[in-house]
C-alpha cells in the first residue's frame, strides 16, 4: 500500500487496556490503514500496546492531550489523511466513516463529528459554538469530539495547545486559513447525564470550562 495515500487514526488515550482496545477494534479498518496511540498514563502497567495488526503504541507519560495529538501526527508523517479519535467518545467511533468521507471526496478540508441522539431534545448553541462564531468566525454548533482533515492542513495549522485547548485553537485557526469546516452528524444512543440530569456535552467531556473556553478562544481569535 501506498501510505501517501493513506489514512492514519490518532489516540490520545489516557485509559486503560479494554477501552483502548475496544476503540481500535471498532474503528472502521476497512479505511483506516494504521493507528497510533499514544499513551499519555504516567502508569505504564495501566495501558500496553493493544495485540492488534497495524497499531503502534508510543509512550508518552504525562503529557497533555494537545501535545500528544502532535506526536501522534508526526508519527504519521507518511499518511495522507488523519483521523484524531477522541476517546472520551468510544461508542461513536464505529461511525468515522461518516466523518472520513467528506474529506476523502475533497468536500471539506476539516470534518468534526457531532454526536446526536435522536431521542433528546434539541439543545441550544453551547458557550463555545457562541464565542467561536462571534470572535473567531466559526459557525459550529459545538466543538465536536472526533476529527478528520489532511496532514498538510494540521501542519500548516502550527498547533501550540497543549491541553483540551487545542479543540478551539484547530477551528479558530482552521478559520483564518479559510478552510472549510463542516460538522458531521453520528448517531450516540447513549447520552451521558451529569447530576442535575443535563447532558454531558463534549466541552464538559474534555473539562472546557467556562474559564478556558473563555480565555483559548480570545487567545487565538484576537492573534494577527
């Protein structure tokens, strides 16, 4: 196979075993070619390489999951396209092939998965999606969990985050590069409540607070 054309799927897992191993085994391999995960757990007895064909693990304790999708993608240095899972959403991962698509077709340059269930309600805009279209000039409904676009597009992007913030930074600066984003409906049956009987949108998912939502995407709207 020629790997310039191919797709290669970024873990940034901080779980252990089964949920890894779970996640790989679901994503959609017949398009995936190689999957890297990287191994952010200070415990390395936590997690070890998953004994799958085509999945590298890459140790890299204690670093944030910003910096972690970095080296994830320079490990894909030979892969086209990349797919960047997020794993605090591992019931939706067998639904990549709806979000690798639009890329793959040349539809869009950036595809982030929106998770529905058709069951709830229709929630209003999140804090995010409002900043976002305000300041940073992206019209998104939230910040989305998995994400799909090509190597050279996360390149040019110079990501610094190296925390959760790296979510709002890809689409702020995804923005004033004038790529197309498109957010990409899946299905999750499976809708997460915290006490108060809300549900657990992606910013709460990935601990973006009011605070950091607040001040990342400032930070990179109002950057020349």
């Amino acid at each position: 196979m020629n790997t310039q054309n191919g797709i290669a799927a970024i873990i940034p897992a901080n779980n252990d075993l089964d949920i890894v191993t779970e996640i790989i085994e679901a994503l959609p391999r017949i398009v995936i070619d190689m999957v890297f995960v990287i191994n952010r757990s200070k415990y390395e007895r936590r997690i070890h390489a998953p004994v799958i064909s085509d999945s590298i693990t890459i140790m890299s304790p204690g670093i944030g999951v910003g910096a972690a999708i970095r080296s994830g993608v320079s490990w894909a240095e030979d892969y086209k396209t990349i797919v960047l899972v997020d794993p605090s959403d591992p019931t939706t991962v067998g639904e990549l092939g709806k979000v690798i698509l639009p890329v793959l077709e040349g539809i869009t340059d950036l595809a982030v998965a929106k998770p529905v269930n058709p069951f709830d309600s229709e929630k209003s805009p999140s804090l995010s999606s409002r900043l976002l279209k305000r300041f940073g000039k992206v019209d998104i409904s939230s910040v989305g969990t998995h994400r799909v676009l090509n190597r050279s597009a996360f390149k040019a992007m110079d990501l610094q985050e190296k925390g959760e913030g790296w979510m709002l930074e890809m689409l702020i600066k995804a923005a004033k590069m004038q790529l197309s984003i498109d957010e990409v409906a899946i299905d999750k049956f499976d809708s997460c409540y915290d006490l108060s009987g809300r549900i657990i949108t992606p910013e709460k998912a990935h601990g973006l607070g009011v605070g950091s939502v607040v001040s990342s995407t400032l930070r990179y709207a109002l950057r020349g």
